[in-house]
C-alpha cells in the first residue's frame, strides 16, 4: 500500500503517507519550518532546512508514514531487526524486511496488533479510539543472546496473526530487548492473553483480515 503524498524539493523529496501517520509528533516539533500543519499552502516544505537534518528527522518516524530520496543515497537498513511494542498501541517495525513478499518504501513501519485498524496490516491509529488495554510489556526470554543481521520476512496469515521468519529482536514498549529470534508468531487480533504472541485467540473471536 502506498498512498503517499510527493514533496519535491531541491535536495530531497519528502513522501508523506497520511493513512500510516500515528502522530508521534517528532516531525511537527522536531522541525516546525520543515512540517507545519497550521501554515498556508503545503504543510511540508523540503527546502525549509538543511537536508541532511531533514533526513535524521524522518528516520525518528515510528510508523513510516514519512519517508524521503536524495541523489546522494536513501534511508539505509538498520544492523539489527528490531520490533518494539508499543504501550496500547502498534509494534514498531525497524527492519530490513518483506511484507508480504513485497520490499517496502522504508526500513520503518507500524501494523497493528489491536485487531481495529481499518488499513491492516498498517495502525491507523484506532487503537488510540479503542484504549486498547496492553502495557507493552514482554516477557524476558533470552535478553542477552546476540542478534545477528539478515533479512526479515513478514507474513499475514489469513484471518491470523503476524507470521515472522528471519533474525529479529522483540524489545518491550521501553526498548529493552525481551527475546531474540529466528522466528515469531506475533498478535493482531488484540485478544490474545500471551501479547505479543499469539495463542490462537482470533479463531475464538472470529478476527478477519487478509
């Protein structure tokens, strides 16, 4: 999916994917001259700031709803496959990875594990609406086995949860690291009683998503 929004400027062009936004804020208060919702005509300006700060700005965003291309090179994939769970909110993607086969626009993106959003895999904010009840919190597993780097494979399974094949990290909604893994079956349908992980609760609840 890719509904972004194209901001050309002289040395970066900004893409702003709106339906992925989760409002983390970093961009508005981060670089007001840059992204300001309350300005006239377009509210990103590419040539507001300096585009290497316009570049480490964009990689703060959580969900990838912002993401940018330059001459000089785009966003690098990270060392460590890394999924953060969000307190009542999305797991935090910061990977180099495939969804559903498919090579994504940015090594960065949010999808939804409290069953409510409308563009699944993708949070669109509504666990925000729902006050979906998850502290973020993981369970300590093998905290301190060492990640290794390699290419991370994301799947929906039907009706199902988040199936995850590849060298990946499970940090707690404090970004300490919980589990190092080769393979995860993470939540989506928010029922589950062992969050992250799925324990089958979408069949009982009748969870349906793609």
């Amino acid at each position: 999916m890719s509904r972004a929004h194209k901001y050309p400027g002289k040395e970066i062009t900004i893409y702003f994917d709106a339906a992925r936004c989760i409002h983390a804020g970093n961009c508005v208060h981060g670089l007001p001259d840059v992204f300001n919702t309350g300005t006239k005509g377009p509210w990103i300006k590419p040539d507001g700031c300096d585009a290497d700060a316009i570049a480490r700005l964009i990689e703060t965003c959580p969900s990838g709803a912002l993401h940018y291309e330059r001459a000089s090179g785009n966003e690098a994939t990270p060392e460590m496959n890394t999924i953060t769970v969000e307190a009542g909110g999305p797991l935090l993607i910061h990977a180099d990875y495939t969804l559903n086969g498919i090579t994504p626009d940015s090594p960065r993106t949010a999808l939804c594990r409290c069953g409510a959003s409308k563009i699944k895999p993708w949070c669109d904010g509504s666990h925000a609406s729902i006050a979906f009840p998850d502290n973020g919190e993981v369970a300590a597993f093998n905290p301190d086995e060492k990640p290794t780097a390699g290419k991370l494979d994301i799947r929906t399974l039907k009706d199902g949860p988040l199936y995850l094949v590849g060298p990946h990290q499970i940090s707690n909604a404090h970004g300490n690291t919980s589990r190092v893994c080769a393979k995860s079956v993470l939540c989506r349908c928010g029922a589950s009683k062992n969050k992250p992980y799925c324990e089958g609760s979408h069949a009982g609840i009748g969870f349906k998503a793609g």
